[in-house]
C-alpha cells in the first residue's frame, strides 16, 4: 500500500498492491499498522456501503463536530468521480476540492480527513464502501447544493440522478455566511 498526497492539505491517495494470477487478484484494502506508519492516528469505528445506478450524483456531505467524520473511501465494484471539498477555514486549501476517478479495477483508495465535504457520481452501477472515524449521528448532518455554480464541479453526467435532500442543501457561500466556522 502506497500514500501519495494530494493538492488538498490531509488528503490521500492510498494505492494498494495487487496481486494478480489465474484465479484472480488479491490486495489488503486496510492495514492499522501501515497507516500508523504514515502517522494517522484516528481509529476507524464505522463501515459503509452503498450501491448506486449509473448516473446517481451523492453529496456533498459532511458532519459538523464534534460529530465530524474522517473517510477511507473505495469502490468495490464499478466507477466512480470521487470529490473532496476542505470546509476548514483554517486551512490553506480551504474551498478547494479535488476529484478523484475510482474504480473497482484499480483498487485506489483517498483518505478524506474531517472537516471536508464527500461526494462522487456514479459513472457506472457501483459498490461503493467508506471507513468512518465517527459514527453517524443525525443531528450533525450536513451538506452543500451539488451543483453550486460557485464550485462548478464537473461532475461527468448528463441529467444526473440526485435525491430530493440533496437538492435543497445550501450553497457554499450560504453555508459559509450561516455556520462554516463552526465546521
């Protein structure tokens, strides 16, 4: 397992070794002692899953602290647009985000720190699975507007598919005026 950083500050690309022979192919998509290595010390305590139709766009999600989460995200089967979006004030790469191709073939992995908000687009059907470092709590949820003109994010899809909670969620510049500091 491989951590490459990335343009936003906590943010990680994890690529694991695979290893391939006739009957197929084997890789460890998590190792405690190889992320103590790279100095992370959160501890794991939730995991997800979601299958998503070609053409769903998830997100941006977040929860606000103390609830935040930190995410190792992956897709289990199919291709995803991965996005990481830092919501810290305080940090350099504050408001930027990074998008990321994730498919079940390549077997990559990003590590996306508390304080950011998560989204993808499903390019095709996927399985897509995330380790938390906090649990879910539904008080803390929060989120901003996918298609904010402001980040104009290039999601990849036409008439994308998107729930009706993630079409009312505000936008960055909303978010920000009302409660970003508190993030």
């Amino acid at each position: 397992m491989k951590f490459f950083n990335t343009t936003l500050q906590d943010v990680f690309l994890i690529k694991p070794a695979i290893f391939h022979d006739s009957r197929g192919h084997f890789f460890e998509s998590f190792n405690a002692e190889s992320w103590k290595k790279q100095g992370f010390t959160n501890e794991f305590v939730q995991d997800n899953q979601s299958f998503s139709k070609k053409g769903v766009v998830r997100g941006l999600h977040f929860q606000h602290a103390p609830y935040a989460q930190g995410k190792l995200v992956r897709v289990m089967a199919g291709r995803v647009l991965d996005i990481a979006l830092d919501l810290r004030a305080d940090s350099p790469t504050f408001g930027k985000y990074e998008l990321f191709d994730l498919d079940a073939a390549n077997g990559d992995m990003v590590y996306i720190p508390e304080g950011f908000a998560h989204g993808f687009a499903a390019l095709e059907d996927s399985i897509f699975h995330y380790k938390c470092t906090g649990p879910y709590h539904k008080d803390s949820e929060g989120g901003l507007h996918w298609n904010d003109p402001f980040l104009n994010i290039p999601w990849g899809l036409k008439d994308p598919i998107v729930s009706e909670k993630d079409q009312i969620l505000p936008t960055f510049s909303e978010l920000y005026n009302k409660s970003l500091r508190s993030l």
